[in-house]
C-alpha cells in the first residue's frame, strides 16, 4: 500500500541524511521526496511517498519519531487528503505535433512555460495519476527532458499535521 | 558573563556533568581539548593505546556504574577507530559521549589532512551526534549531548569539535534543564495499557517473563524481582538481561534463545503468555519467527516504541520506562487482591512441567580425562569469585559459556557485547569498568581469538595499575566459526585454525604483568586461584578441548524447539 507521509523536521544540516540514510539503513523504500521551508523557519517540512503493509508503515514512522530531530510525523494518507505534484516536461515540437501538444496541454489544463522553435517547456500541476496520463500522451511525441518535485500533500478540513 | 574558549566549556561541561574519568588519545586536531585538560588538572584521563580501546572503556564503565561513560579522540583515523566502539553501545543501548576533533571549519570537506566526515560516518550507529560549527552553540550542544545519552533508550552520541571551535570564545551559558521539542521519550505508561496487562496475567496457565537488558538500564530489578515472586511466574532471561533477574533464583530458567537452556526455549514454545520485558525479539532470542511461540499472547514493555512490533505481533504493547511499569504492574497485582496461593495453584501445573525439563535436560557437558573442558573452568570461576565479580566477555563460545555456567545474580555484573557481536571488546571494557569499582574484581573470559583483537590494551591497564583478569579459553581456533563449520559445513575449516598464536605467559610478563597457564584438568584450580589472587593484571590461560561446541544450540533459522542438545 502507499503511504503519504508529512514529517517535520528541525532545519538542522543533516536532518534529512538522517531520515534517508534511515530509509536506505532499514531498507524501506522512497518513492518520492519533498522538502522545504515552513512558515517557522527552525522547521522544514518533509513529504515522504512511501510503500509496505501495515507493519512496515508502523515502523517506518516510529522509526522516524525516534530521530532526534523529527519533530512530528503523520499519515496524511490515513484520512481524507489533497496532494499535488508539479512536473516541467520538455517536448519535442515539431511542425506537425505542435498543434497536438497545444490541445493536450489544453485538456490538462497545463501550461507552456517555453517554447523554442523546436521544443515546448510545460508546466503540469496535479495528483500523480494526472502527470503519469500526460506523460504517456506525450512519450509517443517525444520528451527530451522531464523534471518532478515529488507529491506534496495536506489533510484535508480542519486538521493540520 | 566572561567569555570562555571551546575547550574550557568541553572540560567545565564534563564536571558539570558530574564526569571524573575519561578515557582517549591525543591527536593534531583534539590537541587544545587535551591542553584544557591538563591545565585544569581535575578530571582523570585514561590513555589508551588504540582508540576502539578508549570507545570500549567508556562503554564497561558506563555499563558497570550506570553513569555516562565519555571518550576522546583526534580527527580522522582516531574518529573512524572509535566507530566499531560507538556501534557497539549504539546496538547493545549504553550511554556514552565521545568527543573527537575535527579539522577547521574553514577546511571542512577539503579533503585537509586527518579530515573524515565522522558525523556522517557514525549517523547511523549513533543515538545523535552533532557537528559544531560555531562556539556559541555549543555549551547548548554540550548539554543536549549528556542528555540524549542518557534519557529515554540510552545510546551514543558522538560532538564533532573542529579545531577553531575549540580555541573560539563565547559566553558560557550552561543550560540546566534541557527541553527538545522533537525529542520526548515517554516514561510514564498509559494506565490503560496496566489494567489490559494485568487481565491477561490474571488468565494466563503458563506465563513467562522474557526479560532483556531494558530491566538492567532502568535499574529495575528489584521489581522484576518482586513481581515474579508475587505471581510465581518464571523467568527467562537475554543475553543481555542476565543479572537482572538473579541466575540462581528458583523461578530462573536462565537464558533463552540460540544457545539458550532447553526449559527457556520450552517454556516460550509452550507458553500462552510472555511478558517481555525491556527486551526486543531479537533473531537469536526467536529463532525461525514464524515458529517461535505459537500459542502465546504478548504483552511488550519498552521504553523504545520502535522495538515493539518489530518482530513480533504484539497484543498487550506498553511503552514506558520498566521501572515505572513494573511499578504499575505491581500496584495492579496487589490491587487485584488475589493470594499468593491463588497464583501459585495456577500455576502450579507449568512450574513442575518447566521443572521436568529442567531436570530433562540440564546445561551440561561431558567430561574427558586429561582434557581441560572450557565449561569446568567457568563453573570454577563462578564457585571462586563466588558469584560476585564483574564478568566481562568477549565474542564467541567463550561469551556463551560464560553465559551459561557463570551464574549472574547482580546487574551490572555481565558486560557482554550482545548487539553487535564485538570481539575485542570485552578486554577495554574490563578496563572501564576497573577504573569504575576499583575494588571490585574484574574478569575478562576470552579465547585466543579475541583477545588479541585488542591486547594492546595491556599496556593501558599496567600503567594505570588496574588488577584485571584474563581468562583465555585457548583451542587455537575461532571457535564459534568452527563449530559452525563442524556442524553446517562438513568440516571444512575455512580460516578457523590459528597455526601460531603467542604464548600468552610470557606476552603478560613482556607486558610486566602475571601469566599462568594450565594444559591439564588437575592444574585448573591452581591458576585460576593464582591468577585471581595476583597483584595487579593476570592472564590465566586455559589450553580447552580444541573441538569442543556450544550446546544446546538452535541452528540459524530453524525454531528454538528444535535445539542440538550435544
């Protein structure tokens, strides 16, 4: 099963070779990684995409509590949440395909970020399913590049981690 | 406040910290620590000759006294040498500080001379540890550091002080109490938990306590003690928990698991309910998991959540220090009201089944004419020092023999890497310990193997008078490895056999020590009372039965049931 995890951590260096090294020591695996700033400085706040059953997911965040610099560690995955991922794709723009591109982009609601005489940069936001659907309407056109941040995610409601 | 350099602040911490001896060796980059130290004069250190030694001393005198044991070493090859030491108290759960120093910052990651990324290196085998970059920081860090080594599930921690750190000036502001907000071991357990303990208890047949080394760390033996007693449960006890149950109590099965007794491994194969206490499901304790225990229920306390449902499925799990859980339990019990009779017709059926298998098969060994059996010179030991030593090991079937035949009724009286498996531990952290309870008497059981992993140590111990004993069981063989392949491997001895090892004797007297050496069973006495009588350091070596194993042994992966018993 997939588990979305939202970890806060202290802006110390070396806080997230910790987690890492924790995940690779233990060999759980990562699917994805996400890491920035919060509001309070001191706190970096860590989305963690993450697989097992229901035991190696228990361990996996007591585990992570168990760092001395892990603040908070939830299951965002656990109850009703939102999560989006970013991703920048470079695709080849020929003559012909540059219209088809254009109305994938359209029906995506992504946009064109750059555009040269032969490639087009763009930006597509959404859930992960989402960006795995336009990757694939654009690999038989040609991606020459493609970047992704990783899924950030959020309970829904009330509830903050 | 007046202004203080790194290095006064490392020393002025380490006696706020009620700290008087450490254990370490000098280096280029720890250099302005050691000026600090001499000038101030007031805190004892203790050179050792290779710095695996220092990080082991620290780790007996820690494990003996209970206090934070603190080593020191310079930058590079003397950080990495402290690193089999650090993973040693990190697996095994033992509170220690190690200072080493670290080039300038200026040069960090320049490849500078005598630069390692140490903090890098032992992330993973330390509780914490911590670069500093800036003095400022660090009487803050300094403070976190004796904190996280001792608070919750005790481990290492490891403070990285490049060499502008220590010679910088800051004000030196100590903090007193110390709060993290990302760190909070819980102590206190959850009430609930007690209440849901103590109604399995009250149904279970045929409990056992299965009881690691978390009894000896929360010093909390005295209620393991009393709940046993007061509900006629037996005991059985990890490698690292022997101690803190008494191994002469009549409720001890004594240990469990790969070469545990046959009435431990029975009872937990038979049991319908453990109470593991401060112990963790470790591979050698479960054998094949999927065997291990089948009909019983589970109720786990630890202080470490993550040790709980590790291995195991858990019914009952209860996070908390063992000390104040045991506390609540006894509480439950007396609030529960029932007789000591009651308890003890309940169980009365299981201890006289536990008891048949005792008499069964009991931890035994054949005697041979003219042959020195390793077993009859540990039960010599033991009948000698009359229980009362503190016993360190090293790894391997003198560990194990140990073990079995020496009867451990005290904690802190067995020092035993049990986690990492170390040889050449046992012999440094005789040392700590000596240098802990100088009027103890200390002895290191060894083979010829390890002891000579970290021999240098003899010079240590000479020139700071300490009167330890070694014992080396000698078969000229790396024992356990070739026990294993006599059984697993058809014999082939691959790199088992020593061709030379050193005569011991006289490498004690090279080193100004005393040696003594028994070949034949009828001298065993002789040179075990000669050598624990001898002034100062003493080898007492033991030329054993070459081939002789560990037994009972449950193989690797195969169910603790199915035990070679010879």
């Amino acid at each position: 099963m997939k588990h979305t995890l939202s970890v806060l951590v202290e802006n110390t260096p070396g806080a997230l070779s910790r987690i890492t090294g924790l995940f690779s020591g233990r060999a759980f695996n990562i699917e994805s990684l996400n890491v920035a700033a919060t509001l309070d400085p001191t706190l970096s706040h860590i989305t963690l995409v993450t697989r097992g059953d229901e035991f190696i997911i228990e361990q996996i965040i007591k585990q992570l509590r168990r760092l001395v610099d892990v603040f908070k560690v939830v299951d965002v995955s656990e109850g009703e949440f939102v999560e989006r991922e970013m991703s920048l794709i470079k695709v080849r723009a020929e003559e012909e395909s540059r219209a088809e591109i254009l109305r994938i982009c359209d029906i995506f609601r992504c946009k064109v970020v750059d555009v040269s005489p032969k490639s087009y940069t763009l930006e597509v936001t959404g859930p992960e399913s989402k960006l795995k659907a336009v990757i694939e309407l654009l690999r038989p056109i040609g991606i020459k590049e493609i970047t992704r941040t990783g899924t950030i995610a959020m309970m829904r409601e009330r509830k903050t981690i | 406040m007046a202004k203080m350099t790194g290095k006064q602040m490392v020393i002025e911490a380490l006696k706020r910290e009620g700290v008087d001896i450490i254990f370490g060796f000098p280096g280029g980059a720890i250099i302005d620590v050691y000026d600090a130290l001499e000038k101030d004069g007031t805190i004892k250190h203790v050179l050792v000759r290779h710095e695996q030694g220092a990080a082991h001393a620290a780790d007996g005198y820690a494990r003996a006294s209970g206090k934070v044991g603190v080593c020191i070493a310079t930058s590079g090859p003397g950080a990495t040498n402290t690193v089999t030491g650090i993973a040693t108290a990190n697996m095994d759960s033992v509170p220690i500080v190690v200072f080493t120093g670290q080039v300038p910052t200026a040069l960090i990651g320049n490849d500078a001379f005598q630069e390692v990324d140490i903090v890098g290196i032992t992330r993973p085998c330390t509780k914490h540890n911590y670069l500093v970059k800036d003095v400022k920081d660090l009487p803050r860090v300094l403070k976190e550091a004796f904190y996280v080594a001792r608070s919750g599930r005790p481990g290492p921690v490891l403070v990285d002080l490049p060499k502008d750190v220590q010679n910088g000036k800051a004000e030196f502001d100590y903090p007193q109490e110390i709060k993290l907000r990302s760190y909070n071991p819980v102590i206190e357990p959850h009430g609930k938990q007690i209440e849901r303990a103590y109604r399995l208890i009250e149904k279970a047949k045929r409990p056992v306590i299965y009881a690691g080394g978390g009894v000896i760390i929360s010093d909390a033996d005295k209620e393991l003690r009393a709940l046993a007693k007061a509900m006629h449960i037996p005991v059985t006890m990890t490698l690292m928990g022997l101690g803190g149950f008494p191994g002469t109590h009549e409720l001890s099965l004594g240990m469990l698991g790969m070469h545990g007794t046959y009435s431990a491994n029975m009872a937990m194969a038979n049991s319908d309910l453990i109470i593991a206490i401060g112990a963790r499901f470790d591979d050698r304790v479960t054998g094949k998991i999927e065997a291990f225990a089948p009909l019983a229920k589970i109720i786990h306390l630890d202080i470490d959540p993550t040790s709980i449902q590790k291995n195991v499925k858990v019914d009952v799990p209860i996070v908390g220090d063992c000390k104040r859980v045991l506390k609540k339990l006894l509480d439950a019990v007396k609030d529960g009201g029932r007789p000591a009779e009651a308890w003890m017709d309940q169980h009365q059926a299981w201890l006289q089944q536990l008891d048949a298998w005792k008499k069964r098969h009991p931890l035994t060994y054949k005697e041979e004419p003219g042959v020195i059996k390793p077993q009859n010179v540990i039960e010599k030991l033991y009948e000698m020092t009359k229980g009362r030593a503190i016993i360190t090991t090293e790894v391997g079937q003198n560990q194990m023999w140990t073990a079995q035949f020496y009867k451990f009724d005290e904690p802190r009286t067995l020092l035993t890497s049990g986690g990492l498996g170390t040889m050449g531990y046992g012999f440094p952290a005789a040392i700590g310990a000596q240098m802990a309870f100088p009027d103890k008497l200390v002895v290191d059981v060894a083979g010829d193997g390890s002891i000579q992993m970290n021999i240098q140590e003899m010079a240590t111990a000479m020139e700071q008078r300490l009167p330890v004993k070694i014992v080396i069981l000698n078969n000229q063989f790396l024992g356990m490895v070739r026990q294993w392949q006599e059984l697993f491997y058809d014999r082939r001895y691959a790199a088992t056999e020593f061709e030379m090892t050193p005569d011991f004797v006289k490498l004690a007297e090279a080193y100004g020590a005393k040696g003594f050496r028994a070949t034949k069973p009828e001298e065993v006495d002789d040179v075990l009372s000669k050598g624990l009588e001898a002034e100062g350091l003493a080898i007492m070596e033991f030329a054993i039965a070459r081939e002789e194993g560990v037994f009972p042994m449950v193989p690797a992966g195969k169910a603790t049931t199915e035990m070679l018993l010879v």
